[in-house]
C-alpha cells in the first residue's frame, strides 16, 4: 500500500509538470535543455550520497542493480565491435585505452579490462570506488589493466594529459547536474579519432511510465527514486550538445528490457533507453571504426 501511495504521489507530481511544460511546446517540454545547475560542477550531491549508499549492492548480480549487469549483453560488444577489428581474438581491446565515467562499482570497466584494454574507471561516490577497487583485486587477470579514481570528469579533463581512444559513459548523462559541461569535459578526454558512448533514458511519456513507474514504483528493478524524469535527456538534446562539443554521432539505437526474460535487446524505437556513438574527427589510425552490429538498421532509429 505505501509504494502504491507513493506512485500515486510521483504521478500526480509529472502528470502537472507535463501540462505545465507541454503547454510550452516542444516535445513533452523542455525540462532540461542543458543544464540545470549554473555553476562548474556536473556533480549531484543527492545522486552522489544516492548511489554511496547503494555501493554495497553493486556486484549483487540479482539485486538493485541487476539491470546494468544484464545490460553488458549490449553494450560491451557494441564498444568491441565499434572499436576494434580483431573482435575474433581472446583480447580484442589490448592496446586500446577507455575511460569509464561514473563507472560505480566496475560493472562495465571489468568486462573492458578483461579484453584486453586499459581502462580507467572514474566516480564521485568514493564508497563506489572502494567496492570497485576491492572487486577489481580479486581478479589476477585484470588487476594491471584496470585502476579507478573518485574523483569527476570536468576535474579529470582539467588535470589530465591521458587522451584516450574511448570514453564510455553508461547511464550517467541522466544523473549529472550540468548536462552541457559533463559532454564538453567528456569530449576534451577523447583523442583525435576517438569515440564517445553513451547510453541514457529519453525523456518522454513513455520512459516516465517504464522507466519510473514499472521499473521503480512496480516491479522493483530498480530503487525507488534513483531516477528524475526532468533529468531524462532526448537523443536530439544529446546530439547537439555532442556537436558542440565538436563530434559527429555515427550511431543512435533504441534498447529494450524484458523483465520476464531478464534480458535486453536492440530495438528500432528510442523512446525509452538508448544508446548514442560519437566519433572525434581527426587521425583514427589508433582506432579502426565500425558500425555496430546489433542484427537491426544501425541508422538513426525513431523516436516513438
């Protein structure tokens, strides 16, 4: 009954900032164009103390974060297939340098490290460090490929002189509090032919109720509360903030996650949860492109 109460309660408070907003224009509104906070910092302190309270929970693989472990069905072989052209091999990777931003426990940075690249993972939650740190220990294979650091992204790009092939920044654009300044610190981390991924939740009708209602309020997949809807970002908000930032997008694509089946899918549609490959023009003889392969057209997929 009180989770029932407080879908109620969340409804009642989108449903009025969707009149309000929609009645501006624009598709379901312009929550967050581009950032939300004025000052230098993508860091938000609530999403922060958020997620350090949740950092005992990331390598339960049938917990709170279930979702994002299945999840690496998609998205390590689309960054493998993107970067490299020896995905044939044990270590398809080696050589590469990536950057995980807001990489939490290590969920992504340990299957990257375990192809063979150099990753570095980064986070702001300093208890999310310690558990990647210590998880990351108990693997021999990639303990020398693999580091982290708490720290941000705009800190990261101010102070380091790393360029790396690759920066990945998977379902964090969502969390941040200045969308615009987390691109363009991401971006100034990319090499000259390197690549940016992203995944993330659009922002429409439909991701309010999956991705919040079903997913939080529902069916439990996720902590309540872990997501704002008005934080949500469009593929198009994404892309142009990507161009700013002076990459040309290469690939979007619609994932979808079946909660029967505990599995995630490519699909045409991304109204809810996609992914988004933007390339840094510039000398790519470090880092062989390739369209991804997800067994669907890898052209600019419709928003439904």
């Amino acid at each position: 009954m009180m989770r029932m109460a407080s879908t109620y309660r969340r409804f009642g408070f989108y449903l009025k900032r969707l009149l309000y907003h929609g009645s501006k224009g624009g598709e379901y509104g312009q929550l967050r164009l581009l950032s939300t906070d004025a000052g230098q910092s993508t860091v938000d302190s609530e999403e922060i103390a958020r997620f350090a309270r949740l950092a005992q929970c990331w390598w339960d693989e049938y917990g709170e974060f279930a979702a994002l472990h299945r999840m690496n069905r998609l998205r390590v072989p689309a960054i493998t297939r993107a970067l490299s052209d020896t995905t044939h091999v044990a270590k398809p990777l080696d050589g590469f340098k990536i950057l995980d931003v807001g990489c939490g426990g290590g969920i992504l940075s340990e299957p990257l490290a375990r192809l063979g690249a150099e990753v570095t993972g980064i986070d702001a939650a300093a208890e999310s460090v310690h558990i990647a740190n210590a998880h990351r220990d108990t693997d021999s294979d990639i303990v020398n490929r693999l580091s982290y650091q708490c720290t941000t992204v705009e800190n990261l790009s101010a102070t380091d002189t790393v360029l790396y092939d690759a920066v990945v920044a998977s379902e964090v654009v969502e969390h941040v509090s200045n969308i615009d300044l987390f691109v363009q610190s991401t971006g100034r981390l990319v090499k000259p032919g390197g690549s940016i991924f992203l995944t993330t939740i659009n922002r429409t009708q439909l991701s309010y109720w999956t991705a919040i209602v079903m997913a939080e309020d529902v069916l439990g997949l996720v902590p309540s509360g872990v997501h704002e809807w008005n934080k949500f970002v469009t593929p198009d908000e994404l892309e142009s903030l990507l161009s700013s930032a002076g990459f040309d997008v290469v690939m979007r694509h619609g994932m979808l996650y079946n909660p029967a089946w505990k599995l995630w899918t490519w699909v045409r549609s991304t109204a809810v949860n996609y992914m988004i490959h933007a390339v840094k023009p510039g000398d790519t003889t470090s880092t062989t492109l390739k369209p991804l392969d997800t067994h669907t057209p890898t052209t600019r997929s419709r928003t439904v």
